[in-house]
C-alpha cells in the first residue's frame, strides 16, 4: 500500500491530499501505520509536514513522529493506533516532531483501514494545530458575521442562484432564507432596468472585476409594495475543487437617502411602459387584436388583470345620459391573477352597468378615476349577484377605469385592476392610464375605422362576383374564391363564364392590383365590360385591346386578365393573357401541359398589343385558371409555387369539387395571405 516505495519515487495511493484553496491554507498529511507501528504508506502532505522523504520513513517505527519517541517506541503513537483500531474514528492533539527536531503541536485523525485478508492499517491525517486554529478562528468569524453583520450577504452560484444569505438581506427581501436557496435573483426581485442587474452580476461571476457600491432600484418580491434602492457591492469567489465559481456580495438598503433615485426609478418605469406600449399597441388594423395588445402592455407591470369594452351607443352623436344603463361589449381581456380572477375578466360578453356606477361617474368627467373595490363600489357597479360574488373572490382590491376617447366620442373603456398585494392606483397611475388610454383609442379607432372600410369594401366585392356561373353541356365547372386574412385587404380577384349563341363557352379570370374599396371596384367595372364585350364575339386579343382601353379611360393602373373561348365543335380554344398567370391542362392521359405561349402586358399600361393563341383540346381535359395567390406565398419561388400546383392538378380526383378543394389545402397558407381564385374547367365536345 505505500504511497512511495523505499526507493523514493513519488506515486500516489488510494488516498492523498487534493490541492485547492482550502488545502492549500491547511495542508494535511496522510499516513498509514501498519500492526507492528511501522510506517507503510506516506503521501506528499505528510512529508511536507514531517520533512521525511518516502525512503527515509517507510517501514521505521511511527515514533519517529512523535516528541515522546524514547529507544523506537512511542506511548503517544501507540495511543493513536490504538484509539484508531478499538474505536474506529479517533481525534486529538499530540505534540509530533519534525525530522530537524523541531516538536510542534499537531492536530490527529485516526481510523482502521481493512485490506481483502490481510491485516489492519491505522490511516492517520494530520495537520498542525496552529494552522487549524486560524482557519476555525475565521470560520467562527464568518458564522458570526453572517448571523449578526446588519448589511446584507450573499453568495450566488455561476446561475446567479443564492447557496447562502444571512438574515439582514432576507429581512430586506421579505421572504425566508429557505425561500431564497436554489432561486434566481430575478424570482426574488423585480428588476426594471431591461437585464443590466443581471448582465453586471454575470460579468463578475465569470472573474470580472469587483463592483463596489453601484446603486440599483429594485422591488422585491415579498414586498410587492415597497420599492428599494440598493447600494450593492459585488466580486468573484475562488473556484474550489469539484465547485463552481460564483459571486460574493454586500447589499445596503440606502432607500431612504436615495428616495430621489426611487422616485426617477419609478418615472423610468411609467416611461417605459408607455414607451412599450406605443410600440406594441396597433400593429395590426384589426380592432379586437389592437384593444388585446392593450390589456398585454399593461400587464404585469402596471397592474393584475385588464378589460377593454367598446360602448354600445345607438349612434356616434348619441349624448350620455346618466340615468340610463350603458350597455358595453368586452373585446379583450387578461389577468396574471388565479382563478376566479380569470372568469371574472373573460366570463362575460356584454356588460350593463347601472347608472350610479364608477363607469357613469368617469363618464360624466371624461376623465381616467379609480376606485376600490369594497362594498359600495360592488352595490353600485355590479349588476349581478353572481358577478358579485365572483369579483369579492377574485383578489381584486381596486380598480382604474379611463374612457377610449377618438374624434371627441368615448368608443369604450379600458380597465386595470390590481391586487391587494401591490399598492392601490396612486395619482401617477390615473395620469399614466388616461396616457395609456388616449394612445390606445386612436389605434382602435382606425382599427374601427379600417374595419368599416373592410366590410363595405368586402360587400361591394360579394356584390360584383358571380354566384354561380352560366351552365353548358360542354363545359364542367368548379370554381373557388378564397378572401384573404382579415390582417389583408379586399383584393380584386375575379372571374366569370359566359355562354356564346353558338354554343362556345367563354372563360375569364382577372386580378385588379391594389386592395380596398377601389380595388373592388375596379374589378366590378372590368368584369362587366368583359361581359359586355364578350357578346360582340371579338377575338380574344382583340377584346383585351377593349378592356385595355377601357381600363386606362376609369383610372385603373395595373390589372391581369386570361380571356379563353372554346369551341365545342372543334374542341379548340382561343385564348389571349394580358400579364396573367398561365392557364394548365390536365390532358385525359394525366400530363400536365403549361400553355405559356400567351404572354402580354397588364391592362392599363397601354401602347403593347396582345396576341391569340390557339390550342386543342382533346375530351375530359380539365383546363386550370387561376390567380396569383395561388402561387406566390412569402418566402415560396414562383416557379415553386407552379410546380406545386401541376403536381397537385396530376393527382387528378374523382371529381372537380373535390381536385379543387385539395388543390387549395395543399398551396394555401393558413391563414390564406391574398385573394385566391381558382376554376377547374372540364370540356367535352359536341356530338357529330
């Protein structure tokens, strides 16, 4: 078992003394002693404090190390093994000698070692008293400084997670130290500095320099009511063996002395919510989304929980009238609060509120109030007994309610509610929230405005499409038009078929470029001045040459038209493209052909004529129109989406209905982001 045999070479053994920085300051000697108290093993610590090397002591007696060694025994050696053997731990001090004479005081562990059938070993680890007594002096020293130093302590892992705190910095907290151990720093505070706390302790944790007496506004979490300035100091702690490095601080609570910096801390934090808010709110032109991204902005950090009704007035010019009820629609809704609070703020649709409410009384002001939530405010505010009951549960202590007032009109009310764990609205709150508000009620007013706008642009469009298309025995049809999102306007996507008096069967699809009311237009007018022109029999070419000029005389700037007739009698058809996307053909075989002869320039450009091409088209072959929305979707190549669709049209289907209905599944995203029109036309000719 020697550590370095009698030829003195260095090998360690089993057991051997970890260098690190506690070792280092205490250095501890193991050593082994056999039956006959003779040295058998002895490792590096032991020769560092005995001054013998490996050859010089293994297999000699052990009372060498010993000051009472007399003739090669020792009573204070034998007493160690002996207390090693028959008790199986032992501890003491023993005074030992150096190998130059020098006796010293040392510190003695002994404990019996077993090996598989041999006999027993006395392991003995040893260091000098004098080195134990400083570091237990500055352990003690830190126990007590921990128990009673008045400035909060702390350690933080490398996860900035807390391994230990003392009192003084929980009292500052608010919560138990049980309840830091093993959390992050953000679970115990609330930070408003966008992560520069965090980003500062991180540097230090990975050895950067200390940092000494920086001030920070914090609000902890176990007083949610109370915020703090701090003035903390940090720095790296020594990375032990087997540990990982962390951080080291002192923290102060200067609250009092810096209520300047508090008061600029919570100034910060109404600015940068507004400043959130005017970012976040009314992104999109749809009025429920804008009134939730309101209730989203506020929350957690102004309040718990948040509503926005838009008031049910007969007309805009309607005058509030105190002592009716008003009636409000809830259009969003949110809470960080646990139920009920949940079903208090989303249970409900629409809400009356009779007068005598805190909802009449901010309308008489047309001025943001607030108001707790006790008995008086529930008699007068709450019409239900339930809904009573519900709010009394949910947590909420007060309320704020500030009117969404655009073009001189209350449109609706935004409400915040917070919980009897945060302090009640103060002044600042109703000010901030009439800000919040008035931005906010412009946003929902053109969401509104816009969504006007939508419907009548979208009616118009309805209006001016075919509800069903002319019927001819020569011609199967399956047509779709798919809108866009609500995010994305009325487009101008159209199309129709038109029965010819010789029986030929006239085919369009259109697309207007733009989106709105105008666009919808435009696609009107094109679609009857196709109609119209279609009676009069010109070529196809010729026809858009009309529609091109026509186009130009009512203003409109960029439009694509297919215009097809076919003949049933020669199972041709004559097609021209003024900018459009090219028409397939699924042929009876299941070869898909692209009649990419027609090309041609959009209408309204003018100068450019358009040019008829002639194909044949055999029995059964399915022809495919189509708009551009179909084929081009973001971040999708065009020739992508035209693959996609041959392939799709390939698979072919037992019906039309049902090839068009999986040709739409398969290239639209969800939700579709324009105007998509597709027909499946399958001819047949005319019997000889």
């Amino acid at each position: 078992m020697p550590a370095a045999p009698p030829g003195g070479e260095e090998v360690h053994g089993p057991i051997w003394s970890e260098p690190g920085p506690l070792l280092e300051r205490v250095p501890v000697a193991v050593l082994g002693i056999d039956e006959h108290e003779r040295v058998c093993y002895w490792g590096p610590g032991a020769r560092d404090l005995f001054g013998y090397e490996p050859g010089a002591v293994l297999t000699r007696p052990g009372a060498v190390l010993f000051a009472d060694a007399s003739r090669g025994t020792s009573a204070s050696c034998s007493r160690l093994t002996e207390q090693g053997r028959t008790q199986g731990y032992w501890r003491g001090r023993l005074t030992a000698r150096h190998r130059d004479g020098t006796a010293f005081d040392c510190g003695f562990r002994s404990f019996s070692v077993t090996g598989s059938g041999g006999p027993s070993v006395v392991m003995v680890l040893s260091s000098r008293s004098d080195e134990l007594d400083r570091v237990k002096t500055n352990l003690a020293f830190l126990d007590a400084l921990f128990e009673t130093c008045p400035i909060g302590l702390v350690m933080i892992d490398q996860d900035l997670r807390y391994i230990h705190l003392n009192q003084a910095l929980a009292d500052m907290d608010g919560l138990p130290i049980e309840a830091h151990l093993g959390r992050r720093m953000d679970e115990i505070m609330i930070m408003s500095d966008g992560g520069e706390y965090e980003r500062m302790l991180r540097a230090v944790a990975q050895g950067g320099a200390p940092v000494v007496g920086t001030l920070v506004g914090v609000r902890p979490r176990g007083h949610p009511d109370r915020d703090q300035v701090r003035s903390v100091s940090f720095f790296p702690l020594s990375r032990a063996v087997g540990t990982r490095s962390g951080v080291g601080g002192l923290m102060i609570d200067v609250t009092d002395r810096e209520r300047a910096i508090l008061e600029a801390t919570a100034s910060r934090r109404r600015l940068a919510l507004l400043d959130g808010a005017s970012t976040r709110i009314g992104t999109t032109l749809d009025v429920n989304l804008t009134a939730q991204e309101l209730v989203d902005a506020s929350m957690p950090d102004f309040c718990d929980g948040s509503v926005v009704e838009i008031v049910e007035w007969m007309d805009e010019t309607e005058d509030f009238d105190p002592a009716r009820p008003l009636f409000t629609r809830r259009i969003a809704s949110g809470t960080t609060l646990p139920a009920p609070a949940t079903e208090l703020v989303s249970g409900v649709e629409r809400v009356r509120y009779p007068p005598g409410s805190v909802i009449h009384d901010m309308l008489r002001t047309g001025r943001a109030i607030s108001a707790v939530v006790d008995e008086e405010f529930l008699a007068r505010t709450v019409v239900t007994e339930s809904r009573t009951r519900i709010m009394g549960e949910s947590g909420v202590a007060c309320i704020l309610v500030a009117p969404l007032v655009a073009r001189g009109t209350v449109q609706g009310i935004a409400m915040f509610g917070r919980s009897a764990a945060r302090p009640p609205f103060s002044e600042e709150d109703v000010s901030l929230a009439g800000e919040l508000a008035s931005r906010a009620a412009i946003c929902l007013d053109n969401a509104r405005l816009y969504s006007r706008v939508q419907d009548i642009a979208l009616t118009l469009q309805r209006a001016l499409l075919p509800t069903t298309l002319a019927v001819t025995p020569y011609v199967d049809v399956a047509h779709r038009y798919v809108p866009g999102s609500r995010i994305t306007e009325v487009g101008g996507d159209w199309y129709d078929m038109i029965n010819l008096p010789d029986g030929r069967v006239v085919l369009v699809v259109g697309d207007v470029m733009g989106h709105g009311v105008s666009a919808a237009a435009a696609m009107g007018h094109l679609r009857i001045t196709t109609k119209a022109l279609a009676r009069h029999d010109s070529e196809p070419a010729d026809l858009l040459g009309e529609l091109d000029v026509c186009a130009q005389e009512a203003g409109i700037e960029l439009a694509t038209c297919l215009y097809l007739v076919y003949d049933p009698r020669t199972g041709r058809a004559r097609l021209a493209s003024a900018g459009h996307p090219p028409p397939l053909v699924l042929r009876p075989d299941g070869t898909v052909q692209t009649v990419d002869e027609v090309l041609g320039v959009p209408l309204g450009v003018g100068g450019c004529p358009f040019r008829t091409t002639e194909i044949e088209l055999p029995e059964n072959a399915t022809l495919a129109l189509y708009t551009d929305g179909l084929i081009e979707v973001r971040g999708r190549d065009i020739e992508a989406g035209l693959d996609a669709l041959r392939a799709e049209l390939s698979a072919g289907g037992r019906s039309l209905e049902e090839m068009a209905d999986r040709i739409l599944a398969g290239l639209l995203p969800e939700p579709p982001t324009d105007d998509t029109v597709l027909i499946l036309a399958r001819v047949h000719r005319e019997a000889q």
